[in-house]
C-alpha cells in the first residue's frame, strides 16, 4: 500500500500538478552556474551536471561512490540520517541532534562553496 501511494503521489505531483513555467533563478545564481559550467537552465535539473554522461564518467563516478562513502559514514558516526536527525530528535529537543543538524547544514555549506567549485 505505501509503495502504490508513493508511485501514485510521485505520478500526481510530476505531472498532474507540474508547472510549464520555467523556474525562475536569481541573475546571482545563474552567473554562478555559469561559471560552474552549467549553460541549460530549461529544467529543474540542469541536464550539464544530472546527465547519463556525465554520470558514468570517471568525476561522475568517484562523486558517487565518494559521496556513499561518507553519507554512510556520517550516518553511522551521527547515530542517524539527517532527516532522523532534523525532524524526530529536534522535535524530542535532543542535543545531540541540535549539534548533528548544525554540522549537516555548516558541511552542507563547506561543500557547496568551497569543495564544488573545485570539482567543477
């Protein structure tokens, strides 16, 4: 029953209720991703990063397996996910998880604007 409402929600939201509008991006962002590299900006992924190309390429590749690597690190080393972590332990007011979303969103901002433009 959950995976049929998981499908069904999926389907209803991706195209039922999808917006023909392009997405709208601050000039900011989009000389930033430019300057990544990225030109497409038609969608809600931009096809120079998210596609099958670029993914079984040797950067795409290491990014994945790298990336699994330290999502289950940080799971296991975190004692939970991030949304384990965000939702129920902030809402039992566990300090633990109040430190372990801190670093997520301070690892989350290292990555996106320090470790990301050196990769791409």
């Amino acid at each position: 029953m959950f995976l049929t409402g998981t499908v069904l929600g999926g389907f209803i939201a991706g195209w039922l209720f999808q917006n023909p509008d392009a997405i709208q991006l601050s000039s900011n962002t989009i000389s930033d991703l430019k300057d990544l590299g990225i030109k497409d900006f038609s969608g809600m992924i931009p096809e120079d990063v998210f596609s099958v190309e670029n993914l079984t390429s040797i950067q795409g590749i290491v990014i994945m397996v790298l990336g699994g690597f330290l999502v289950g690190f940080g799971t296991r080393y975190a004692g939970g996910c991030t949304s384990g972590h965000a939702i129920s332990g902030l809402a039992d007011l566990q300090l633990a998880s109040l430190i372990a979303v801190v670093g997520f969103f301070a690892g989350g901002l290292i990555i996106t604007h320090l470790v990301l433009p050196i990769i791409f």
